[in-house]
C-alpha cells in the first residue's frame, strides 16, 4: 500500500512521540500519596508479621522498609525485594 506523503507527514510526529512518557523509572512508585505493605512469613512453623504500614510519601516507605524495628525483625528479605523494586533512588544501608 502506497502511502501519500502528506498522509505520511501527519502521522509522522505520532509514531517519533509514541513512546513517550513520564520517564519514570520501571516499577518506581509515585512519590505522593499513600504507601502501605504488609508481609508476613512462617519458617520452621515460626510465623512473623511486619503488621500493616502505612506512609505518607514514598521515601518514608522507603526509611520504614529498612527499619527492622519497625518491621518486628521480619521478612527483611521481602522488603529488601520491594525496597530494590521501588526505592531504587535510596540506599538501603
């Protein structure tokens, strides 16, 4: 099929901006809003829960991901996971 060149014109600028977005980084949250995760895990018939929390802006999630005292001493590997995923602008040390 033979496209006209004005007709080619017109969807040129479509096709160059069709992959543009917000330049956000794959899997980086928002940062406003609100954040929340709760893990949980059972080893060796141990069950330990984070409890549910919850956060205000995304880098308060991020600090509270790293908090093991926050967190009951649990499923730190699970939050580091998340904390890779979604926080990857903070160090977690």
């Amino acid at each position: 099929m033979k496209v006209s060149t004005p007709l080619f014109l017109l969807l040129l600028p479509m096709f160059l901006t069709s992959g543009c977005g917000d330049n956000k980084a794959p899997g980086k949250l928002s940062d406003s809003g609100e954040f929340s995760y709760d893990y949980s895990i059972t080893v060796n018939g141990v069950t330990c829960s984070t409890g549910k929390r919850t956060f205000n802006t995304r880098q308060e999630m991020c600090e509270g991901l790293k908090n093991d005292a926050l967190n009951n001493n649990c499923a730190e590997e699970l939050r580091k996971g998340y904390f890779e995923k979604h926080c990857s602008d903070f160090s977690w040390e």
